[in-house]
C-alpha cells in the first residue's frame, strides 16, 4: 500500500548530514528541504561533495550522520513500490552503447511502466534521424541526451541530476533547462549539482554551497 505524507511534510528533507572521505569531512551539518515544486541547485569547487551528496540523496550512498527523508521516510527505507519516484543521473550517460536510440528508449520506457512516445520525445531531442542507430556511434552530448531522455519516460517525482549539462550545446543545455522547468512546475521537485547555476536559477530555486 503506498503511503501518502501530510501536505506538512517537506518533499525532500536533509537533516543536520555529514559526509566524509576517508578522513577528510567533505562537510557536515547539512539542513536543508525543498517542498513539491522546488528546485535545489548545489554548488560548489570539485572536490567539495557534490556527488557524494546528490549520491546519498538518492539513497546510493550512507551519510556519515544525520538523515535524508523523502515525504517522511528515510530515502535508505523506502518500500521497493516507491522507489521509482526517484530518479538519478550521474556523470555517465547511462545507455547501452550496443543498442541504438530506439532500442535504450524502449528498454527505458519499459522499466519506467510508461507509455511515452518514443518518437516524439527523439524529435525533442533532435535525435529523431539517429532512431535505428547504435549509440556508441553518437557523439558524446547525443549520448548524454538519450540517457536524460529516461527522465521524460520515468514517472519520478524527485530528479538527482550530476552535471546534466555536460557535452550538451546550447541547445541541448536549453532543452534541459525546459525539462526540468516543466517537471518542477507540475509539482515535482529537482535537486541539480551545476557548474552552471544561472542557466538553471529559477524564482525562488535554493542554492545549496558546499
């Protein structure tokens, strides 16, 4: 049975989080949360804790102390039902280079129980004469485009998103942008570590500087 939290709880919620490498604390007593239909943009040097945070968010990784809760439940506890309703994307592209296009969306779509048009979304991405191509043919910002793509199939309510604008020109960085603006405008909520935070800053976005 899936759980619904009270309109009080926060969508997201980062409570008094440390993390450490080895013996170095990357940083500690981390408090932030973001409700439905909010962006957070963590920033910060290389070497700061951008992934190991964004890692942890998704439950990939165990923070050295505090608590990371998605409506209410620790993100580590979450029932195998509701784990769908966050997505993640590192720094890999995250396809199958030995299936083409339409082969990674349809697998994509396919996990996600979506019925998303494959076509259309190609024709957003402007991959649309690349379908029946292999990926490990593309160059390297069209790969990064069919591995976000899975988030237009996936029906997450929490997007973690690594340096989505990686290899991705101007366009592409815009089409990304987009996408994130309609899926927090519809009341989900992304959580993006950027080099670029101007091309993402929102009214009312949270920055997060580690």
């Amino acid at each position: 049975m899936t759980q619904t939290a009270p309109a009080s709880v926060p969508g997201l919620a980062v409570r008094g989080v440390a993390m450490w490498r080895g013996e170095q604390c990357l940083f500690e007593s981390l408090d932030f949360t973001a409700q439905a239909g909010s962006t957070v943009l963590v920033v910060g040097a290389n070497g700061a804790g951008k992934t190991t945070l964004l890692r942890a968010i998704a439950g990939l990784a165990v923070p050295t102390a505090g608590r990371i809760e998605w409506r209410g439940i620790d993100v580590r506890a979450l029932p195998p039902e509701r784990r769908g309703e966050i997505a993640y994307r590192g720094h890999t592209e995250g396809v199958k280079r030995d299936l083409t296009v339409r082969e990674n969306l349809l697998f994509a779509r396919r996990i996600a129980g979506s019925a998303a048009d494959i076509e259309r979304i190609a024709r957003e991405l402007g991959l649309e004469r690349k379908l029946d191509v292999r990926t490990r043919y593309l160059s390297a910002g069209q790969r990064r485009r069919v591995g976000l793509a899975a988030l237009r199939l996936a029906k997450a309510r929490l997007w973690v998103l690594d340096e989505p604008m990686t290899h991705l020109d101007a366009a592409g960085r815009r089409l990304v942008a987009e996408w994130i603006g309609r899926h927090v405008d519809d009341g989900g909520v992304a959580v993006v570590a950027t080099h670029q935070p101007d091309e993402l800053a929102r009214s009312g976005a949270l920055v997060v500087e580690l």
